[in-house]
C-alpha cells in the first residue's frame, strides 16, 4: 500500500512537471539598440585661435576624439546621427569663401577595423539633425569585399575639429559653436519570459 501511494506521489509530481514545462514560455529572439556612443562638444572662447596668428601653436584641429565601438556577428544594424551649430556661417562663407572649412569644421569619420574607411563626413556650416543607417558594410561609400554583414573587431568614430565662441556685449552677437555625434548598433538578443522583465533581454554575443 506504501508502495502504491509513493509511486503514485512520484508520478504527479512528474505530470505536474511536464504541465510547468508545457506552460513555460518559449525564449524568443529580439533586436534591440544598444547604448550610444556620443562626442558631443561646445566650444568656449578663446579654445582655438584663428590658423596662422602669431600666438597659434594649434594643429588645424584643436579638437580631436577617437570612440571604439565592439562589432560580432550579432549585430544588425550601425546607426549614425549628427548636428552642429555654427552661428554666422553663411555670413562668413560670403567673406571668406572656402577658407571657411580651414576656420571651423567638424569632421566625422567611420573607420573598419582594418583601418580602412567606411563613411566620412565634414561640415563647414551648420547642420540640422542628420542620420546614416548602415545595415552591412556593402553600406559604406568606399569600395569593400565584404556585402555579407560587418567585420568583426573594433570599429572607430574619429571626431576632429575647430569651432569658436564669442561673449559680446550684446546678446544677439555672442554665440558658441557646438556639436553632436552618436553611433549605436542594434543587437540580437534573447528574451527568457521567466527570468526577464518586460524590455530585458540577454545579448546573444553573451550566450555564447
């Protein structure tokens, strides 16, 4: 009679398991974005002289950052966005001319990890917000080989460039320069309904 009744014990606990595994939701697979990487600057008086004074030790760029950005198979899909703000640029094109982009700019460049370059990008004006989607390498404005996805490795965002700012007595003349740039991709990832909360997920890059 014991005997009986543990083996049926053990048979509902088995039969309550299979229910629990059949109730259980199916891990599903989701693109997600991933934190930006932002080089974002203004510039304040008197940061960069003007190329060729008597007092200018200055490369041409008297700002310049470098951002790595981790590429795998896993990734979908790079996004680019920029602006910039040049006060008075289309009065000064009108003086100077071309020499404007000796002045001010902002230079954007995406590198492979190769070295080799995938996008590029200088503004001598301002700039409202712009985007560049990349959904594989057969996307960048050099010739590549590769049309299948993107190179695995460290991808770079170099930023060089020179901008001004002006304190003046009255408001309306002063102004500063300023910038913004973010890069961020978009990865696979892997929902578990009975671990995660509603928008968790774990990367598929960490499951492996």
């Amino acid at each position: 009679m014991l005997l009986s009744v543990a083996s049926s014990g053990c048979m509902g606990l088995a039969m309550q398991r299979e229910v629990m595994e059949g109730m259980r939701e199916e891990p599903r697979e989701d693109i997600v974005p991933v934190e930006p990487i932002v080089q974002a600057h203004i510039f304040s008086q008197n940061e960069c002289v003007l190329p060729g004074s008597e007092d200018s030790n200055q490369e041409t760029d008297c700002y310049f950052n470098e951002s790595m950005i981790m590429i795998d198979e896993t990734v979908s899909k790079m996004l680019l966005d920029f602006s910039v703000s040049f006060e008075w640029s289309a009065t000064l094109g009108e003086v100077l001319g071309n020499n404007t982009d000796e002045l001010r700019f902002v230079e954007i460049k995406l590198l492979k990890p190769n070295g080799d370059l995938c996008w590029d990008y200088l503004a001598t004006s301002s700039v409202g917000q712009m985007s560049l989607e990349l959904r594989s390498e057969s996307d960048c404005t050099v010739s590549i080989g590769n049309t299948s996805g993107f190179s695995n490795g460290e991808w770079l965002l170099n930023v060089r460039a020179r901008g001004y700012a002006l304190a003046a007595p009255i408001d309306t003349l002063s102004f500063e320069d300023e910038f913004r740039v973010s890069l961020w991709v978009t990865k696979k990832c892997v929902v578990f309904p009975e671990i995660h909360d509603e928008g968790e997920c774990t990367f598929s890059s960490e499951l492996e």
